[in-house]
C-alpha cells in the first residue's frame, strides 16, 4: 500500500520538477540579442571584484576597468600592411610639451635634473599640457572638466589611502613632481605636487624626472579619473586606512567609456551595454554607432561595434564547450589542446615577455645551513663553473617539449623588446646587433672568416643554449675546484630542492624537473660528482623572497613587462634599492663595480648604477637609442656572465576566435595587438549567428 | 525534555568555539607573510596596510580583537582578496542562495526516487528487480560525483543541448526563484542527485531488509497480516528510524560535498568561496565559512538526535 | 455418533519418524557459518575475485611493462590512446583519433608521411605513394563535410605518427652511432635539416619541411608561390637547407665553445626505435607526463589502496574501542566523550586536509600528513556506529543475564554485545575504504593535495589530469574512473556480502 503510495508521490514530484522544466523550454529565448545587435561573449576564470582605477591588482579586475573608462590617450592602427601604430586622443585633444615656456614650474615642484645637466639646459621633457576635450562626460550626463582630474589624482595619492596603483605616479618614470613627499605624508599641501589646473579644460602635469614625449603619453594610456560623488560616499575606516568601495559593484561604478556597466553578479556574469553619454557614439538609424576620429589604413572605419559585452565565468572545459557550440566568442586553448588546433584559421598567437629562469642564492653561509636542514651538498652552487655547467647542459628545445606553448629562450630580455619602439617600431632588441653580439658572446659563439658561422645573424641563429661536453668539462672543473676547496667531498650525492611554484605542482612541472634531472645526470658523468637530483617543491606563497631569505638555494621565476622601456628592466636584478632582488648572496650590486664600453670610452660604475643610469635622472637618460641600446646590451651580457640566473623559456598565448568577429587585421604588431575590441568586425550579428549555428547542428568545428 | 534540549544547545556553543578557536590558530599559523608588490615602493605600501590591519600582532591579540569584533559589532571580518573591502558577512549571505537551492532540489529529487527504489529493493530481494536495482545503485555510489557532471554536462548539453551548460545568471533569469534558473540548474541537480538517490535507495534497502528478518515481522506473519500490511506497519516504521538522521546529514554531506559540482557549473556558492579563501589565504572569510559549516553540523546534530528521541522510544539519550 | 469398532485402529509406531533428528555432529561457529554464508552470496565472490585481480595486475604490471624507458621520461609521446604496434592492426590500439581539418591542417599532416618517405630530399612523393611503413592519415577522406570557412575533411590519423620530426642536440659519438645503425637495419633516422628562410613558418618545428606562405596562416605553396590543393596526386615542394655546394646536410654544428654538439633532425618514431630496439607498444596509451599508462595505473592503485585500507584499519581500531565505551556506558562518560568526538566532528575534512598538507607536508610528507588528516576525523563515524550498535543491544535479554550472573564489564562488551555489532562495524570498516579513495581523489581534483611524482601517483590525480582535456584524449579519464568505479563497486559488493555473511541472525535465512 504504501509502496504504491511512494511511487506515486515521487512520479508526482518528478512531473512537478518536468513541468516547468517544459515551460521554461518554449519561454526560454537565446542569451544574445537579437537584430542589429553584436555581443561579445567572452569568460574568466574568476571575475574582476574592484576595478577601482587607484587600487585594481589583477588581470581580471583591469579587464573591467578597460571598458567602463577612456583614457587620456590611446594606441591604434594607422597602417595595418605595414605595421605602423598611431596616437589616438580619448579623453585628451591634445597633449603637448611645454617645458621651455613654464621653466619656472622646474624650479617651484624641485624637479630631479639629469646627472650634469643644469637649468639652463632642459628644453623639454617636463611640463606637459594636457587639453581635455570638452563633450567627455559621465554616464549620468554630467561633463568632466579638470577639477575631475585634479581631485582623482589628489586621492590616488591622499596618505590616509595608501593606494595600490599610487606608485605608478610618485616613482616611475612619469612620476609627478613633489608627489613622493605628498604620498608619504611628509607634506599635506598638494599645491606641491605637479598637477595643477590652467583652466576648466586644461590641465598641467610636470615631472619629476626627464622623460621622453612618447612614454610620456604612453603613461596616459593608464586612467585614474574617478567620479567624485560616489567615490567619497563610499568611503570608510578599516583599521588606520581610509578604504572606498568605489568601483566594485555596478552601484558604484560610474563609467566614462564607450560602454557601461549595466550590471555584475560576484563570481558569476558582468554584462556591458553601449554608454550612450560617451561622447564617441552617434545616432544612426535608431542604434548608436561610432567612426574612428582618425585614419585606418586611409579612412575613418567604424569603431566599438560590440552593442553588448558579456564575460561569465567559467572552467576550462566547459569553456571549450560552451565555444563549441557557438555561445562563446573567444576561446584560450590550454596547452595540450593547442595540438589539435594548431593549423586552424582562428588562432592567434601572441608572445609574452614573462622569460622563466632559476635564480639561486649562492652565499655560502647560507648553503651551509641548508646542507643541514634539507639539502645535502647544495654548497656546489657556490661555484661559478657548475652554475655555468647547468647552464649549459640543459637542451632547452627539449625542455619546452614538455609542455606546449613554450619557446627556449637564452637571454633575460626576449623577443618582445623594443628598445626605441616610438620612433622605430622595428627595434626588437633582440634582434639588435649589439644584444646579438652579447649574446653569442655569452656562449661563446664565433663568426666571420674562417669560422662555421658567416655572419652574426648566422651566429645567433645557431644558439641553442646547449653545449653538453662544454658541460662536461665544466662539471669537472667545479668538482676538482670544490674538492682543493674543502666544501666537497667526491662522489657524495647532492639534492637541492627548488622553490617552484606558488600553487602545487601539475604534472607539467613534474615533467620539466624530470628533464633537468635527466639533463644533469648526462652532464655530471665522469665529473667526479655524485648522483645530483633536483626537487621541486610547490605551494610556496612567496618563492621570490624565499630564495633571498635562504629557505631554498633555487628559485624558478620570471621577471617580465615593459616591452616598450627596457632601459628599467634589469634594475629588478641590481637595484636593490627599488627592487627586493630575487639572488642572493651573490655579490652586491652597490659596491661592486664594473666596467663597460661606452661610445669608445671605458666607463666603471657600480652595478646598481649602471642600471639607473638609462633611466629617471641617470647619466645617460637623454642620450640617444643607440648609446642606450649598446650599454643595456652589455650590462644584460655582462649580468648573464656571472650565471645568478639562468634564463630558460618563456611562453606563448594562444587565442581563438568565433566564426561570429573577426580581427581588424591579421598580422600582430606589438603596439596595437590585432586591432583589440575597438576594431574589431563582426560577420553576422546576433539574430543571424544563431541561425548560421544551427544550420551547422549546433557543434562548430575549428581545427 | 527541555532541560536535555537547553543543555545541548549550551554544549552546542561551547563546541562551536572550541573549533573556531582551532581554526583560527591553524591557518594563522600557516607560514604567511604579506605579498610581494612589483617594486619596492609597492612592497612598503602593502606592509604597512598589513601593519595597520593587525596582522602582525601577537595570534592571541589578533584572536581577542576577532572575537570583540564578532560579539560587539557583528563583524565578522573584511574579505580582502576575494572580495575587496567587503564585510565577510555580507559576502556570504551574498554566496549562500544558489548554494542551498541547488541543495534543496536535489534532496527534494532525490529523498523520494531513493527511498522508493529502496523499498522495491528490499521487498523483492533477490529477484530480478532487487538485482538490476542494486547493479545500478552500485555504479552510482561508486563513480565520483564530478564524473557524473562531465559525463551530464556532455551528454544533455554538448551533445544534445536540452539543458544549459551553467546556471543562469541572475540578469538572464530574472531572480533565483523563477523557472528560468530552476531549469538552468537542472544539470547540476542531477549531478548531485545521483550519488544521493544511490546512497539513500542501498540505506534504505539495508535496514528494511534487516527489519524484516526480525522476529516480530515473523509475528505478524503469524499472525496472519498479509505481507503488505506486515511492511507498512511493522517493518517500515523501523527501518526509517535511522533514515532520517541519513536525510539531514547527507543534506550537510551534500553542502560540503558540492564544491566540485560548484566550480563545473559555475555556482557562486558557498562552496566556491570556501575553496577560494583557502587558497588565497583569506582569513576572515575562511573563518566565517569554517563557522557556518560547523553551526549547520551542530544544528544538524543536535535536530538528529532530538528526533531520534521522538521516533524511537527505546533510544533515550544520556542513559545507562 | 458411529460406533467405530475397535479393531480398526491400529497403533501408530513411527518411532523413527517422529523421534528428533539428533542434532548434527558439528557445532558451527560464528566464522565457519559466516563463510558458508559468503561463499552463497556469488555477487561478493565474484567482487573479491576482481579486487585479488585488481591487486594482482598493481603488484605485477612493473614486471612486464617497461618502467624506465631507455632515455627516461618520454614527453612526446605523451596523452596518447592505446598502441600495440605489432601490426595485428587491431583498430582500438592502433593510436587513431577521428578528427576534422581544414584543407591546410589535413595537409600537413599528409605532409609529415611525405617527409618521412622523403629521406633523400627530392620532394617527390606524392599522396597516393605513401608506404605503409610511415602512415600518418589512416583513413583518409577527401570528402569536403559542413560548407564553412573552406571546406573541412576528416580523417582518422594516427597519433603516435603525427609526432613527426624533431630536432635534436647529438654528440658526433652519438651521430655516428646513430648513423651507423640506420645503415645497417635500413631504417632511416636522420632526416635533411630545413632551411630557415621566409618559407619556414616556425623554426623550432620540425614537420614544416615544405614551403609555406607566412603571411597567409601558412599555406603551403609550389614553387610558383601559388597554393597547393589537396588531392591524391598532391606533392609538396621541398624547403630543405642545402650547402654551398647544393648538397643536403644533415647535421649542423651548434652552439659555442668546441662545438660538439650537432643539430640534428630524426623521424621520431625510428629515433624511439633506435633507442629502445623496438616500435613504441603502450597498451593502455600514456598518461599526460609520459609514461605508460598501465604502469601509472598500477602505482595508483597501490597507492590508494595502502591509503586506504590503513586509515580504515586505524579508524576501525580507535572508532570500536572508542564507540564500545561511550555506548556501553552511557550516561556521564558517554556525554563528554560524544562532545569530544562533536567538536573533531565538525573540524570540515577539508581544511583539516589543506592545513595538514600546508603545515605537515614538508615535515613528514605529503602522504602521512594525508593519512593523519583521514584519522583524524574518519573515525568518528565508526565511534558513532559501534555506539549506536552498543545503544540497541545492551538492553537485550541476554545482556541482562549475563550481567545478572556476574560477567565483567568488558567480557559483556566483547563476548555478547560486539559479535552482533560485528556485521555493521566490519561492514562499515570495509565500506570506508572506497570512500577514502573517494575523498582523496576529489582532493587531488581540487588541486589541494598533489601526489603525483615522478615515481608515484594517485587514481585522484590522474583523473585531476584528465579533467581538463578528457574530451580529447578520452583514454586518460575513461580508464581510471573504469577502475575507480570497479573497485568501489567491488568494495561495496564485498561489503554487502560480509554484513550478510557476518549477520548471525540471517542463519537458516534463505
């Protein structure tokens, strides 16, 4: 009885679960829109939480901040064929320099002056006037003059806040005059910080040290206007900080940019609609469309065609299949998908600058405590010929098989660089003669005459970074030099563990310490060392400054970023002043001297110096490309000669992109990318997109 | 009965702060130090933030000012990586909706389905519906729960696309109650569910079998009750004695267990967030998950065991 | 009333049938009778006969499969499906996917079997001339399927052949070697080195030994610079790197210093021939670092079943004793102790797990600290059972009696009450080992807890590997949640079959 009971009270239930199921089939419409429409589906593995442009920290967070704002000034295409990149003016109508007019603001904000220059001397490079346009406005309507831009910036850098992106403006290299003491709380009159207001729409920005006119405007690319109402409003104690929660839910978000935020759910969707106050936008049958102020390619093309943005929140797989079925339009292939799509017509592959290399802690107090602890003979790092042996028997080309979308890489500073990128958008650094020279230097490589290499490029060309009897040899160097020396005894094992990875270890970082295992055992044979074995060891919240610290004798990082200025880059290995430096023990860099060739001339400075001198108020700040260029290229050679750090691959990102949009153009160029969103052209809109995808039974096919 | 109820209630919070106290200390005394910025200027102005948060107190003063924080003003913390500057409280509350839906469906599938192809189960042992039954009760506990939302995610979605791959959200569902996003949240439903009908449908079989070898169903039969009636009346009424503690502990089982369930289908729920504070050592909203998992244990346990009181006259608690 | 004479009753002297049968010889005890019972349940030996076999296949597969490839780790052969290259051509194991191309994807992959059959440089093989020897495309299709972007075409291609070319670091020992034996077993290793010019659309590839157009994704070009269709007479032109002198080269010094070391480019399949001394066989495939599959298999399922079974032995033995005392003595000690098992109770496994691992794991490693997290709350459940158990029992009759004749505490605990708690605690026992497996998989999954290595690995870490690229390489999930699921499914059968077994009131039960 009642088992008949049961059974009819659960076929009851699961009719009530179906019902509706059926109900929402026949009322449940597509997620996109519908004619004359073009939405740009896109996912994250988590979603932005406060992209509030004074305090964002991650990738996600700026992705939001990059549609709901506009900055001062922007990068796009002049000229796709051959690759020239133009100056757009958003926010801004014109930026100019105007030292020579206002030397007096030089004298009032105490600017820093270059090494051995005078007053009397600078013509450019510190004052700028910034003319704002005048139909920019907040989504509300209301207009934003420069009171706006003097009060975001009075707050990015207000002392009670303690603003994460403060530092981009109190000391880097379009830092603001006086701004340092302001943020620090040594002055509370903001009259003293180089930002000052000439009339309603102008505004006068001076800095503290030289900088060059294109990295001038490359620093307005990043925004910090935000609108004062709610940003105040928002404010509140934590602790002896001042917080806001500006920026972080569609309440407290007031956009400036070609799009709003029309609405986010934490960790689930974010939906951007068109901003119909942006001043970009005109009306055009009933829809708001935009052209370009300047030239494409000899005309004004349309721009921002995207009418709705949707990021959601996904995991890889689903991702994938979610792509597949035409309901993403973009996709990141991981790396063991990247087989299958290699050939598709979809792909688009970018470089990153991120070169991962092992740094190590070489002091040998240190190692000796740690022989102690957890390693057994780490004391062999000490000496220079075993760190160069391990540099030069690791087959790079073999160790990027192990897992995709890795290329070998040899130097500190890859493929991405650009050392004049404004003037010359064809000065990859790597490719320079000088970097070259340094390079094939480093590994020994000979060219010209006689030699198997003709040329330089030749030479170049040939390295890979792998020189197994040369490791031999060394090998046995290190042992017979550490055996006179007493730290070694022969034939005893060594294991050093490495501090690897900050999460816990996948099976790809397994597979690449198995080859540098498998690489030292070739290299130590008939070297008189024992077995050596290194042990990766995952789920280090700070590996970087573990290694410094001692806890490991191996750290395997990456340092990356500014491909436009490489003229700071090396100061994370030599600055310690700026940097906290990830080798240690190794020497120190303001007090140990070296000496390069400067236009002829031998120069000695210590290496702390050398690596602020391209840079801010160094010596040769102002000197031309070339100057710059030779000296980097030597100071990078001369850094890799003493093996702290050892550079072994960097990696690839690989994007795909719907049937549904299509890039502007298809050949990369650093500056510009593909053309991004603002170019980006759409091939069906959404109501004919859902049809093209059904009419192909749903699944897509990409590879 | 009062008394008993008043003194577990006071135990109750006793063992909630036992734990807390536990779980404070252990993951602040996880090696932690504050993150490293970009530059050194960035790294100064991140150590200071973390000086003024009281992260470098002693662990037994930040302990005092965390519990005067939570009795004084509610406050149960500031989540500062997950969420920035957002009180822990109100992220949760924010997170707990989808969570207990999802949950919520699923049992409500699943504690019928289950129980009745327990009953079936048992009543037929050992003819062919007991067999095939428990050949599929066995596949289904013993298949981990995110194979099954692969294997439905691919299947009814990938392939035949009845169901959407994740939950809606709320803008393109209008609400977490409407039939939009219950129909969105079919897929994961039945994730869950499986694992739930598997394990209540062999409970639920184990006991009424062995309720039904015992003496007095023998009695009855004796007696002549036909073998129907003997069910219902005898042997049903003891073999769901233990039924109901397995319903309310595999709903806390469920809310703990979905963290896999959570991250395929793109839930913002509780579990989620549990994982993720683990990992980016979020301390206030680790704390204030820790808790709330423990109060619905407790809570769970304490209704449990009343209720076993109620439905069991034998089983008198604190006895000898 | 009849009158029924007297004669007509006879006196019934069915001694032997009336009388009891004497009762039988044998007294059966408690274990014999459970083993009778085990042994009628063909459901729990047929479970038992696959674990032993399960176990079997983990202690013996080292034995026959090769564990440390000649070379060591084999990264390019890695996520591939099952291959027995013995040329049964069985179609499970011949490596073969299924897949879709566009027109450029299909040729370069006919292209790497052009290449291969190419050794001497000329280009001038075409599609149809392939030898068996090198087949790339198994079954090839030119049939254009869904009218988009240009037309696709599938075709089934073999796996472990789409590996192609790569290019190598050698000694000149080293070459010489390998030199010497391709001559002798006439199977060709070195393959003519491509010329880096604008033709050579990645130079750190290398199956792009035919000309490419760089600025057009690729495609591969005649010597006119016009693209090349794909049909069966398709040839590809020649990229090769030539010397001064227009010869092939097969190797080029690299590098600096005495330069010993010779670039190379090898047919990597004759490479791995050349080195192991036969054609690669994997019969499950390989998992996503390299290795074989059925070795990984086999080191996880000792792995979780030492987990396993440890913390089941352990939780049984602290969860009995614990539980019999609480439940037997009820009242005060009952309650403290039940609020000491509450309060680890409610400790979440999870981050009992994750703090363990964080604080534990670079002390005592990552698999005691796992154990301890098990135990530390594992046992409760057991406790709670026993108790349970210990709760319905002790007011039995028998109970009663034995107290009343004055049998101790513990003998009352151990002879009468605990041999009927038996069937649930063992049963419990056993069932918690498929539930520890469980757990650490989804663990693994979630990434909190890694017990893969170079030499161990865990079931929860292999499907945590295959997670995120099942859809493609089905292999790596289907076989270790097939087995998963066995041995479950098997622990669980074996579970049933001894709480039948160990259930003495079931005697004489049908």
């Amino acid at each position: 009885m009642k088992k008949i009971s049961v059974r009819i009270f659960s076929l009851t239930l699961l009719l009530c679960i179906l019902c509706p199921t059926c109900l929402c089939l026949t009322s449940c419409s597509g997620r996109g829109g519908g004619e004359g429409e073009y939405t740009y589906h896109t996912y994250s593995s988590a979603l932005g939480t406060n992209w509030n442009p004074h305090t964002w920290e991650v990738n996600a967070d700026s992705a939001i901040l990059g549609y709901v704002s506009s900055p001062l000034v922007d990068v796009s295409i002049k000229n796709s064929t051959d690759g020239v990149y133009t100056w757009v003016f958003e926010m801004a109508e014109s930026v100019t320099d105007v030292t020579e007019q206002n030397k007096g603001d030089l004298e009032k904000y105490k600017v820093t002056l270059p090494e051995g220059k005078a007053l009397s001397d600078i013509t450019e490079g510190y004052v700028f006037e910034i003319k704002l346009r005048r139909s920019a406005a907040w989504e509300n309507g209301e207009e934003i003059n420069a009171d706006d831009y003097i009060y975001s910036m009075k707050q990015l850098l207000n002392p009670k806040m303690k603003n994460y992106r403060a530092n981009l403006f109190y000391s880097e290299e379009s830092a603001l005059a006086g701004a340092s003491d302001y943020y620090f709380g040594k002055t509370d009159d903001f009259g003293a910080v180089g930002l000052y207001k000439v009339d309603d729409y102008t505004i006068r920005y001076v800095t503290q040290s030289y900088i060059d006119y294109n990295y001038f405007l490359n620093s307005c690319t990043s925004p910090w206007l935000v609108y004062e109402d709610l940003y105040e409003a928002g404010k509140r104690e934590v602790g002896g900080l001042t917080v806001t929660n500006y920026g972080t839910s569609a309440e407290t978000t007031m956009s400036c940019g070609p799009y709003r935020l029309s609405s986010i759910q934490p960790a689930k969707q974010a939906v951007f609609e068109q901003n119909p106050e942006w001043y970009g936008y005109e009306e055009e049958d009933g829809r708001l469309v935009s052209y370009t102020d300047f030239e494409v390619d000899g005309e004004r093309v349309r721009q921002y065609q995207t009418t709705k943005i949707i990021i959601d929140v996904l995991d890889e797989q689903s991702a994938k299949n979610a792509f597949l079925r035409g309901e993403l339009s973009e996709w990141t292939p991981s790396a063991d998908e990247l087989s299958t799509y290699s050939s598709s017509d979809r792909l688009y592959k970018n470089s990153e600058t991120y070169t991962m290399s092992l740094f190590f802690n070489t002091n040998v107090n240190t190692l000796k405590k740690l022989d102690a602890q957890s390693n057994k003979n780490s004391i062999v790092l000490s000496s220079k010929s075993f760190r160069k042996a391990l540099s030069l028997c690791i087959d790079r080309s073999k160790y990027v098989s192990a897992t995709g979308a890795f290329i070998p890489e040899y130097a500190l500073l890859n493929g991405l660089y650009f050392y004049d990128i404004y003037n010359d958008p064809t000065s990859s650094y790597r490719a320079s003669n000088a970097a070259m020279t340094e390079i094939c230097k480093l590994y020994g490589v000979k060219y010209g005459e006689g030699e198997t290499h003709k040329t330089l490029a030749d030479a170049y060309s040939s390295i890979t970074g792998y020189d197994p009897s040369s490791a031999r040899a060394l090998m046995k160097q290190a042992c017979d030099e550490l055996a006179a020396s007493g730290l070694y005894r022969r034939g005893e094992d060594i294991l050093i563990r490495v501090g690897w990875a900050k999460g816990a270890l996948s099976a790809d970082d397994n597979r690449q310490i198995s080859l540098l295992n498998e690489f030292l055992a070739a290299a130590a044979q008939g070297s008189g060392f024992g077995q050596i074995t290194l042990e990766a060891v995952g789920n280090i919240e700070n590996r970087y400054a573990a290694v410094p610290a001692g806890e490991y004798a191996i750290g395997y990082g990456a340092w990356g970023g500014a491909a436009f200025y490489p003229f700071r880059s090396l100061q994370v290995y030599m600055d310690p002043d700026q940097y906290s430096i990830n080798e240690a023990g190794c020497y120190d860099p303001k007090t140990d001297k070296l000496t390069l060739d400067v236009n002829g001339e031998r120069v000695t400075k210590t290496w702390q110096e050398w690596s602020g001198s391209l840079t801010g108020s160094g010596m040769y700040s102002s000197a031309d490309a070339d100057t710059r260029l030779s000296i980097l290229a030597q100071l990078e050679g001369a850094f890799l000669e003493t093996y702290y750090r050892i550079p072994l691959c960097s990696s690839t990102t690989c994007v795909m992109l719907s049937y549904q949009c299509d890039n502007y153009t298809e050949k990369y160029n650093v500056m510009y990318g593909f053309g991004g969103i603002r170019l980006l052209r759409y091939n069906y809109d959404d109501k004919d997109w859902a049809s093209y995808i059904k009419r192909q039974g749903n699944t897509l096919s990409y590879e | 009965m009062i008394k008993y109820i008043l003194k577990r209630l006071i135990l109750m919070l006793f063992t909630l702060f036992v734990v807390i106290t536990l779980c404070f200390m252990l993951i602040r005394a996880l090696p932690s130090s504050p993150p490293e910025g970009s530059s050194l200027a960035q790294s100064q102005m991140i150590l200071e933030r973390w000086e003024a948060l009281g992260y470098n107190k002693p662990l037994l003063v930040q302990f005092g000012i965390y519990l005067k924080n939570i009795f004084t003003r509610f406050d149960f913390g500031t989540s500062w990586k997950i969420s920035k500057t957002q009180p822990a409280l109100e992220l949760l509350v924010g997170r707990l909706t989808p969570t207990v839906l999802v949950n919520l469906y699923a049992l409500l599938l699943s504690i019928p389905v289950g129980i009745a192809l327990g009953i079936l189960a048992a009543i037929k042992k050992n003819k062919w519906q007991d067999h095939l039954i428990s050949t599929l009760v066995m596949f289904f506990v013993s298949v981990p729960s995110y194979i099954y939302a692969f294997l439905v995610q691919y299947f009814l979605f990938f392939k035949l696309g009845w169901f959407p791959q994740t939950i809606y959200s709320l803008s393109d569902a209008g609400g977490w109650f409407t039939g939009k996003m219950l129909y969105s949240m079919a897929l994961p439903v039945l994730a869950l569910s499986f694992g739930q009908i598997a394990g209540l449908c062999r409970f639920t079989r184990a006991e009424l079998t062995e309720a039904l070898t015992s003496d007095y169903m023998l009695l009855a039969r004796a007696k002549g009750l036909t073998r129907a009636h003997a069910t219902t009346r005898h042997a049903l009424k003891n073999a769901m004695v233990p039924i109901l503690p397995m319903i309310i502990s595999s709903f806390i089982g469920i809310l703990g267990g979905s963290l896999v369930i959570e991250s395929i289908f793109s839930i913002p729920g509780v579990g989620q967030l549990y994982v993720q504070s683990v990992q980016q050592r979020d301390y206030d909203v680790f704390m204030l998950n820790s808790i709330f998992y423990t109060l619905t244990g407790l809570l769970a346990g304490i209704v449990v065991d009343i209720s076993y009181g109620f439905i069991d006259p034998r089983i008198k608690m604190g006895e000898r | 009333m009849l009158n029924i004479p007297k004669e007509k009753f006879e006196l019934a002297e069915d001694t032997d049938r009336i009388r009891h049968s004497p009762p039988p010889a044998r007294h059966v005890g408690y274990f014999a009778d459970a083993w009778t019972r085990f042994r009628k349940n063909k459901a729990s030996i047929t479970a038992s006969v696959i674990i032993v076999g399960i176990i079997l296949f983990s202690l013996l597969t080292p034995l026959f499969v090769r564990g440390e490839k000649v070379g060591g780790l084999d990264s390019y052969y890695s996520k591939k499906g099952p291959y027995l290259s013995s040329g049964l051509n069985i179609p499970f194991f011949d490596g073969g996917k299924s897949r879709s191309f566009n027109a450029r994807g299909l040729l370069h992959i006919y292209g790497i079997s052009l290449g291969a059959c190419d050794g001497d440089g000329t280009g001038n093989v075409s599609i149809k001339e392939i030898s068996d020897t090198y087949k790339t495309v198994l079954t090839p299709t030119y049939k254009v399927i869904g009218s988009y972007e240009g037309g696709r075409y599938k075709a089934r291609i073999d796996t472990y052949a789409e590996v192609g070319f790569v290019y190598m670091q050698l000694t000149r020992e080293e070459y010489a070697n390998i030199a010497a034996w391709q001559d002798q077993n006439n199977v060709r290793v070195l393959y003519p080195l491509i010329a880096s010019n604008q033709f050579n659309p990645d130079i750190n590839d290398a199956n792009y030994w035919y000309r490419a157009d760089t600025s057009s994704k690729n495609q591969p070009i005649d010597l006119n610079g016009n693209p090349i269709k794909l049909s069966e007479n398709t040839r590809l032109a020649e990229n090769y790197e030539r010397d001064a002198e227009g010869n092939l080269v097969y190797a080029k010094r690299v590098g600096g210093g005495d330069g010993e070391a010779l670039r190379v480019r090898v047919l990597y399949r004759n490479y791995y021939i050349y080195q192991n001394g036969a054609p690669p066989s994997f019969i499950l495939g390989t998992d996503s670092q390299g290795y074989d599959l059925a070795l990984r298999l086999s080191e996880g399922i000792r792995l979780s079943l030492f987990i396993s079974v440890t913390v089941s032995l352990i939780n049984f033995l602290i969860g009995a004793v614990y539980g019999a005392i609480e439940g037997y003595f009820g009242g005060l000690p009952d309650l403290i102790l039940e609020r000491i098992a509450d309060v680890l109770a409610c400790v979440p496994f999870i981050v009992v797990a994750t703090l363990f691992q964080l604080h534990l794991s670079e002390r005592l490693g990552k698999i005691p600290s796992l154990l301890f997290a098990f135990v530390l709350t594992g046992w409760i459940a057991v406790a709670s059972r026993v108790r349970t158990q210990f709760y319905r029992f002790k007011r039995q009759e028998y109970v009663l009696s034995a107290r009343t004749l004055g049998a101790s505490d513990a003998r009352i605990m151990l002879k009468h009450i605990f041999p009927n708690a038996l069937g649930t605690i063992v049963t419990s026992s056993v069932l918690i080992i498929p539930t520890v497996i469980l757990n650490e998989s989804m663990l693994s999954f979630l990434g909190i807890v890694n017990l893969g290595s170079s030499d161990t690995t865990s079931l929860g870490t292999l499907l945590s590997e295959a997670s995120n690229i099942w859809t493609n390489y089905p292999h790596l999930m289907i076989i270790p949640a097939l087995v998963i699921s066995l041995l479950m499914i098997c622990f669980n059968l074996f579970g049933n079959g001894l709480r039948d077994a160990l259930n003495p009131s079931l005697r004489g039960v049908e």
